[in-house]
C-alpha cells in the first residue's frame, strides 16, 4: 500500500493546459530517482505552486485591546528593555506562524515602555513603522531626529536609520502598534541588524524638526534636498491628518470600498512613505457601509476612532477603538461603521508600495449581491 505521503498526483486537474498526470508504478520510481539529484518533476507540484488566483496561508484575525492590553502592561514587570532589545508583544496569525508574521509577509507587535525607559538604539534592513495607541511623553530618534509622540500620531523608522524609542520621565505608560517588513525581508534573505556603538544616538537636530520642515500641506522647504528613498516627514501627526479627513469629507462622496481614504505620502515625491510600506487613515462616516472589493497585498488595520464592523471573506468582525485587524491578500472585504452619528476612522500599513513596485497589483470589485458578501454560518 502507498501512503498518502508517497502520493505524487495531490495536485492533478482536469483541467485542459493544467497538470494532470496520475501516478503509475513506472512514475513514482522515475520521480524516486529524480529526488535523488535533487530533482523533481515540475507537474506533481505546479498546480500548488501556480494556483489560480492568490491563496493567502493567511487568515482573518481581529486582536482586540481589551484582551491583549493587561497582558501588554504586564510585560512590563516581567522583562527589562535592556534584556528584551524590545519589549513587544507580537501578533501571530495562525497561518504565519512559521514566519511570525501578522499577515502576509508584514510584522506587527505592541510595545510598551513605562516613563524613564529607553530601548537602545540600532539599526536594520526592515523598514519599521509604529502608530501610537495611549500614553504620554513617548518619542523616537531616528538619524538624530528626535519626534515627539501622541496618540494616534504615527511614525516612521525606515531601513538602514538608527533609531531608538522611550519615555521622557514625565510621561506615563504608552503603547504603541510597531509595523515592520521583517518577514518579507527574511523571505528575501536580506535582513542585517546592528547595535548602535553607543547604545544610544545623539539628538543632533532640533526636536521635531522634521515636522517643522516637512510637514506643512503643499509647502516644500526652500533648499531642502532630500535623495533618500523614504519620506523627510517622520512624524504624521493625528490633529492635521484627521482635520485633512475631515474637510475633504466634506467634498467627497469618496471610495465605494473605503469611504474618505487619504494615503500618508512622502512631501519630496508624493510616493509612499517608505520603499516596501505604506499606509493610510480613512474615515468611514456616520452610518457609512462601504461595498466589497478584493486586491492583492496585505493589510493591518488599527482603529483609530469609533466602533464598526468588518466583513471578510463572508465573515464578520466587530471592532472598536485600539482593535487591530488584517485583511490578507485576495480576501473580499467591506466595512461599515456601527454608529450612526459619529465618524470612525481606521489607521491602515500594507505592502502596496511592493505589489506595485512588482507590477503584482489586481484589484476586483464583487459584482454579486449589489457588492455586499453573503455571510457564512
Ligand atoms: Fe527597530
Ligand atoms: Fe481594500
């Protein structure tokens, strides 16, 4: 008897330009051979390898705060930032496990440092990125740039900048949401990381600098060059984004998928923020449904504001202020805000600037059901 294992026609379609070879006894030995000279038969394995259309191992997760905050804070007593290099608490989507991944081939995690504390500076070939959820008096010096930091303010640490986090003495405990591309620079084999020689950089610029410099809408700084392949801006800070939202609120019927969506850009080309991330806020208006729609890429979304739901892939996630959820590559999603008079608002990261970069980007609206999704169980 041949064990599943040994089985190598899994994959056969019957489906006319598909693989589709079942085995006999004269194959099997003949693929047995080729495994010897590390080797393979491209047809056992090609319809796994070329599916359809995208399958993420991915799955729809919602990694809400009011479970994970207390185990969050209580890091805290149990590790040092000295003896953790970072003290993160990192979200695990089931399907990722292998590559600790939130979605995708994107990281995420939340941090916690209490006043006082400083995580030693470094420096690595993943583009890194944190959204601010509660506490004041956190800060981060990227270069010798030092940003102060707010909620919902959100930050940038791109590849190959030494940064560091903490607390000023003043401030009391905060949490942030850390993104980075780690999985997807592992898959690369790319990933250096470094200890800065000093463990911690001197602040050579005047604080927030890069706000005062960048940071006006429209207004280029007389003189300024910037050649560096990701955004002068390292802060975007949450007054004047959600004021952007706001207004142009105002004036838009905005996007059937994703109501009011601005993208944080970089002010020196108008691209994405960094050269493998990018990210966005949107707002959904009182009531707002929003239709279904898939595309490729991967995406981590934090609630910036309100409370609402998100259907994916046929399933529905409720969600409210601080929750994190993901929605992975080729999965129909919808949102919809549950209140209907005030605005929600939705902090967004994903992969786009790389599916783009690829030529990888499709995206399809679902025709089906007025482009709402049916929903499962
Ligand atoms: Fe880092
Ligand atoms: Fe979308």
């Amino acid at each position: 008897m041949e064990s599943a294992m040994a089985r190598h026609d899994a994959y056969r379609e019957e489906v006319i330009g598909r693989a589709n070879v079942g085995d006999t006894p004269e194959l099997v030995a003949y693929y047995e051979e080729l495994a010897k000279y590390e080797t393979g038969a491209l047809w056992t394995v090609a319809n796994k390898i070329e599916p359809w259309q995208p399958k993420s191992e991915s799955v729809p997760v919602v990694w809400r705060y009011r479970d994970l905050r207390e185990h969050v804070l209580r890091s805290v007593d149990l590790v040092t930032p000295e003896q953790a290099g970072r003290r993160v608490i990192y979200l695990n989507n089931p399907g990722r496990r292998e590559v600790s991944a939130a979605v995708g081939w994107l990281y995420s995690g939340l941090q916690v440092m209490h006043p006082g504390e400083v995580a030693s500076a470094h420096c690595h070939s993943s583009s890194a990125l944190r959204f601010i959820m509660e506490g004041r008096g956190a800060y981060t010096i990227v270069d010798g740039h030092k940003m102060t930091l707010g909620a919902n303010d959100f930050v940038l640490t791109p590849n190959g900048t030494w940064h560091e986090h903490g607390v000023s003495e003043e401030g009391t405990p905060c949490i942030w949401q850390d993104g980075l591309d780690i999985p997807l620079v592992n898959a690369l084999e790319a990933g250096f990381y470094a200890v800065h020689p000093d463990l911690n950089q001197a602040v050579t610029h005047p604080v927030d600098d890069s706000t005062a410099a960048w940071g006006g809408v429209a207004l280029r700084p007389y003189g300024e060059t910037w050649n560096k392949p990701y955004s002068p801006l390292f802060k975007y800070e949450w007054e004047p984004t959600y004021e952007a939202l706001r207004r142009y609120a105002a004036t838009t019927d905005g996007s059937p998928y994703d109501g009011v969506l601005m993208n944080y850009t970089n002010p020196a080309t108008g691209g994405p923020v960094m050269a493998t991330m990018g990210a966005s806020m949107q707002m959904l208006r009182p009531g707002e449904k929003t239709k279904a729609h898939r595309h490729t890429g991967s995406f981590l979304y934090q609630v910036a504001k309100g409370k609402g739901y998100s259907i994916i892939n046929g399933r529905r996630y409720d969600w409210q202020e601080r929750d994190i959820f993901c929605v992975p590559s080729w999965a129909f999603h919808e949102h919809a805000n549950a209140s209907d008079r005030d605005d929600a608002c939705l902090f967004c990261f994903n992969d786009l600037p790389v599916m783009h970069a690829l030529k990888l980007y499709r995206e399809e609206a679902l025709a089906e059901n007025d482009g709402h999704q049916p929903l499962i169980g």
